[in-house]
C-alpha cells in the first residue's frame, strides 16, 4: 500500500505530525508497536502527573487543617493510585485513537524498518511481514530509559520509570539515580506517600542539575526540610541485589567518601537513550552521532524523502518539543514556509512540588555569553493569591539584557508555575500575532496549552479536537 507519508512512532511528535499531515491533505499511515500515544501518554507525561496529583490530594488532606477543616487521618491506598494512574493514561490512549480515525489516519500495529526504495517494513506480532511505500517516511521512534554501565534495569529490583508506574507492592526504601525532572517527580511522589526516599546525582548542582542554580538551590531546601536525603556530586559505585534487599554503594566526587544505603527499589532515572536501533538506518546510509540522527533545520536526514523528529535526534527530550518539530517537518514537506523552531524558546516543567517551570538562559548561562544583565526574583511570599492558598513556597526569576531590555530568561518555582511559563514564551517572541501565540511553543501536560488550542482553531490548525 502507498501512502504519502508514512510516520514511525505515534508519540507526541509522531501522531501530532500525523494529524498536521492529513489536515494539509496527504495519505497518511503511523506505525506503532505497542499502543498509540506513545511513552508520554502511556507511560510518561500523563500517568505520572496522574500520580503526582494523587500525591498532591493525599498532602492536602494531611494538612486540611491548615484550611478550616477537620478530616480523619488519610491513608495511602497504593494500589488505587497506579490503577487510576493507569486508567488515565488508557484514556489518553483511546483519545489518539480516536483522533486517527477523525483524521482518516491509517494505523499500521507492529514493529517498523525502513528499507531501500522509500519503504516500511512492519512485523506484527504474530512474526508477518507487510510492506508500505511513502513519498515521505518520518523517523519518530522517541526514546528509553537509560541504563548506566553499573546500574543494570532487572524490572524488579532496579527499575526505570516504566515499572515505577507500576510497582506491586509500595516500597519502605527507595534509592532514586539522577534528579532530572523523573528522577525528582518520583522522589516527590514516593515520600510524599510515606516511602524514605534518598536522591544520587552526579552533577554538583543537585537537583534539577540544568536548572537556574537559585531554583535547584531552594528546590533541595524544600526537599531536605520535608525529609529527602539528597546525595549531590555523588556516583553509584554498584548494587547488591540480595533477595528483597539492595545495598547501594556511593562515592563522593570530591572527597571520595564511602556511603552504603540500604533500600527495597533502585530506580535509575538517568535520563533518555534513542530508539535508533534495528529500525534500518544502516540499510539506508542514515547518518547518526553517537546514536542520534542528524537532520537539518526542517528534519531532513541526509536521505531524500526521510525525516526525523522527537528524542532521536537529540534536540530537548520533551514532548512538546517533538509536536512542533512534527508540525514543522510537515509544514515544510507540503511547500509552506514555516519559521524554523528557536530551542533558546522551548519552556522546561518540572511538576513535583512545588513545580518548576523555565525559558530560556539560566543566570550563570547569561553571563557566560557575555551578557550584561538585570535580575529580578519576587518571592511567593510575598503574594496574595499565594498566601490565600496557602502555596508561600518559591519565587519567580526574571533575567533581561540590561542593553537592550530583551527577556533573556525566566525561572519559576512554586505552585501552579507550570502554567505560568508559556506567558514567557510568548513574550520572548516580537509583536506577537494569533500565529505567534499558535507558534509559541507551550508546555506539555499543562492547561496554558488550551491558549495554544483556542488559537489554532481559530486558525483551522487545532491538533487535538
């Protein structure tokens, strides 16, 4: 069967390319191999903020007498936290599918590899084999949990996020490798419903290691007060698995000291490997870099016709990323002249809590590029609407070229700030029009992405309804 674009990979840049692809009037076709939404609605971006809002619910009814109200004592029912985690995310799910058919968007179940003559090879399940043509094949297979080198994923013992999502039985102990945004989404989620949590990053930064150091700073504040052992500059030396029980050996980077913690769960949270293996590139002269596949400003791979977008290629692994890479690489495919995506105006959440959310240079970043500059924080403190809700914790950081006033970067930390920051990437963007705002690239799972919604139906280019 010939299409006119065939995409691999139904995550957010897949089927939001997709869909972007059919309302321009192509014969579309998606491969996907497990279910449709790919990691971030399955087992990523959605039933994590499911959990986390289970988290969220459970804290304030411990402290509803802070609020006026008298409540027994909760408990944590564990188990109905990952089946309503769970349920969420096969909403989400059967929302894709739904989208596909209203897009009259073919879905092809089974594994995808490309093959000379602008050809998918997909196996299903059952082991048969069927082949599709396209004028345009879109690479879009997203990425997995890392493994580092002595922290072997055994799905039991040491976990990634996937089994985090799922875990039988709640862990007493849990040691969490790396305070990315997983690794301190997990960490908030399993202490706050009763699990001794302890936190080993490598870098010296600490938590949120990519972040402004004044946001990583009072997030590690936040976390020790509330009882989190935070382990910064520090390596995993290995594990011993020993029945139910894990030794983790740590070494600090800069004294070189010894610690052993004994926990049930090892969750590596080390950041995102490529899908790039066994899909064909070879076969095709694909170029790569360390695993990454390289492609121009509108996802052309040094093949004609193949393009790639998302976690392959080594832009910023987040889901919103890879939707307007999607929507570009389409745009440009059917002869539109779309402005090339600026990765100095992606927005960054973190949604633990209190959540972090940020645009554009970090402090130390400004200055490093030369820079003279202005600095402004407001503390949360210091908000009514803050005080009101009884979220005081945090504040917002502002950076502006003193030359020029140009918004350089914004770092927020507190309540609800995830739905703060696209107003930042907004305003990053000159004189900004309804395209402006539709272009703006805004933050996923967040509600501020309904704007971007509204915006794009205005425009007949709304993705999601």
């Amino acid at each position: 069967m010939n299409f006119d674009l065939i995409v691999i990979g139904s995550g957010p840049g897949g089927y939001v390319a997709a869909i972007r692809a059919s309302q321009l009037g192509m014969k579309v076709a998606v491969v996907e191999k497990e279910s449709l939404g790919g990691v971030c609605l399955n087992w990523g971006c959605i039933p994590t903020k499911a959990l986390l809002k289970s988290a969220q619910v459970f804290n304030y009814i411990q402290h509803a007498k802070d609020y006026g109200i008298e409540a027994g004592a909760p408990k944590a029912d564990f188990p109905a936290m990952i089946q309503r985690s769970r349920g969420v995310a096969d909403g989400m799910s059967k929302g894709v599918n739904f989208l596909m058919k209203k897009n009259k968007i073919t879905v092809i179940e089974g594994y995808g590899r490309l093959a000379r003559g602008k050809k998918v090879v997909v196996t299903a399940q059952d082991g048969k084999k069927s082949e599709y043509t396209a004028e345009h094949i879109i690479i879009a297979t997203g990425g997995r949990a890392k493994e580092l080198p002595n922290l072997k994923i055994d799905g039991k013992k040491i976990i990634g996020y996937r089994e985090a999502m799922t875990l039988p039985v709640q862990p007493k102990k849990m040691v969490v490798v790396g305070a990315g945004a997983i690794g301190v989404e997990f960490a908030y989620f399993y202490h706050s419903i009763g699990t001794e949590v302890t936190i080993v990053e490598f870098l010296e930064q600490g938590l949120l290691p990519r972040e402004d150091a004044d946001i990583s700073k009072e997030l590690a504040k936040i976390y020790k007060k509330a009882g989190m052992q935070i382990l910064a500059n520090s390596a995993v030396e290995v594990v011993e698995v020993n029945g139910d029980n894990c030794k983790v050996t740590v070494k600090n980077r800069k004294d070189n000291s010894i610690q052993v913690i004994e926990c049930d769960v090892v969750l590596s949270a080390a950041g995102v490997t490529p899908n790039t293996e066994d899909i064909g590139l070879e076969a095709l002269g694909i170029e790569t870099d360390r695993g990454l596949i390289k492609v121009d400003k509108y996802y052309q791979t040094n093949v004609a016709g193949i393009y790639a977008i998302g976690d392959v290629i080594g832009t910023q692994a987040l889901a919103h990323v890879a939707s307007a890479e999607g929507i570009t690489c389409v745009e440009k495919i059917k002869g539109h002249h779309p402005e090339p995506l600026d990765y100095n105006n992606i927005p960054s959440c973190t949604y633990c809590w209190p959540e972090v959310a940020s645009v554009g240079l970090t402090e130390e970043a400004a200055k490093a590029a030369g820079y003279e500059i202005k600095v402004g924080k407001f503390p949360f403190s210091a908000s009514g609407k803050a005080s009101a809700a009884g979220s005081k914790e945090g504040f917002v950081k502002m950076i502006f070229d003193a030359k020029y006033g140009e918004l350089l970067g914004g770092h927020m930390i507190g309540a609800n700030v995830t739905e703060m920051i696209a107003e930042l990437v907004v305003a990053k963007k000159p004189e900004p029009t309804g395209m402006e705002i539709l272009k703006a690239v805004h933050p996923h799972p967040t509600m501020s992405e309904a704007v971007m919604e509204a915006t794009a139906a205005a425009y007949d280019e709304v993705i999601h309804l």
